[in-house]
C-alpha cells in the first residue's frame, strides 16, 4: 500500500507491506520525502514478528535506516503472562 503523507513543510511516500516468511510475519514500511533544504531522504523500517511454538513468547526483530545516528538493529522479546 502506497500513500502520500505530511511531515509539517515536507510531503512524501510511505509505502507498507506485509508478507510471510514462512511462519514469520515480515512488515515493511519505506518513507521518501523532500525536506525543507530541497534534499531527497528516505527511512525503512523492518519487523520481522515470530510466535515461539508454544505461543507465549512473541519476538521482534526490528532494522531501521535512514534515520538520524545510521542503521539500527533491535530485539524486542514479549512474554505471555
């Protein structure tokens, strides 16, 4: 899915998608928009959700670019209580 969005004085693209990898849950999303100085950026992120076999621990691989600071890896472990 493609939309147009607003950040304050700049306007893009945000595309979303989501797809399986087998029994993983890949969502992506990808922003493009032109800031105020005229300059072309882009940020993408990437989740990939996992269910463990028995069901009560979900974990979320996240990988972000294009934002302040470089690339970013996260882990985000959930646990069924």
């Amino acid at each position: 899915m493609t939309s147009d969005v607003n950040f304050g004085q700049a306007t893009g693209k945000q595309t979303l998608k989501a797809t399986w990898a087998g029994a993983d849950l890949e969502l992506s999303r990808k922003t493009s928009f032109t800031g105020p100085d005229g300059t072309e950026r882009t940020n993408a992120t990437t989740q990939k959700l996992s269910l463990s076999g028995d069901g009560k621990v979900l974990t979320a691989a996240i990988h972000s670019e294009g934002g302040r600071g470089g690339p970013t890896d996260s882990t985000l472990v959930f646990n069924k209580q």
